[in-house]
C-alpha cells in the first residue's frame, strides 16, 4: 500500500485477503492486449471504489492521492457488468456477518 494518510473507507488487512484472489483472479482471465500489467495496485482501485460508494461523491471529486478517475471508473464499469462486484459484496458481507 502507499505511503497516503487511510482513510476510514479503506479496507482492512483481513477484508483485502478475503478478496484479493477473486481481483486476481479476474485480472487473470482479462489481461491487457498491450500486456500493460496496470499502473495502480488493485487494492487502492478497490479503495477508491469504497469511498466513493461511501461519501456519495461525484466521480471527478475523488481525493487525488487515490488512483485516477478513468482508471477506477474502468474497473467499476468492468465489475458491474460481469457481476463481480457482486462477488466481491457478497465476499465482505459474509464476513461482517
């Protein structure tokens, strides 16, 4: 993870382990054309994604010490459409239950 300040969105050790191999998993049926392996740590898309569900904020307005807009909207775009942000939701809640 980055050196930035958490915040209280952010997920905990214990929840990143608990989803990790489903993003990984994902990444590893979907590779780049171009090979690029992908700027950013899936682990601060998935942070950003959290705290955008969390505050309500627009898009544009995500803090600038997570990943870009482009590159969260992607992946957010990406997992609603396949259903693993589902997956993903359904993992977290399990786990809080």
């Amino acid at each position: 993870m980055s050196d930035r300040q958490p915040y209280k969105s952010d997920l905990s050790d214990e929840r990143w382990a608990l989803i990790e191999p489903v993003i990984a998993s994902w990444k590893a049926r979907h590779p780049s054309v171009s090979g690029h392996q992908g700027a950013y740590e899936m682990r601060e898309i998935v942070n950003a994604l959290l705290y955008q569900s969390r505050t309500g904020c627009q898009w544009d307005y995500l803090p600038h010490d997570l990943p870009p807009v482009g590159a969260v909207k992607y992946y957010f775009y990406k997992w609603r459409d396949d259903g693993t942000d589902q997956t993903i939701h359904d993992l977290l809640r399990w786990q809080v239950r």
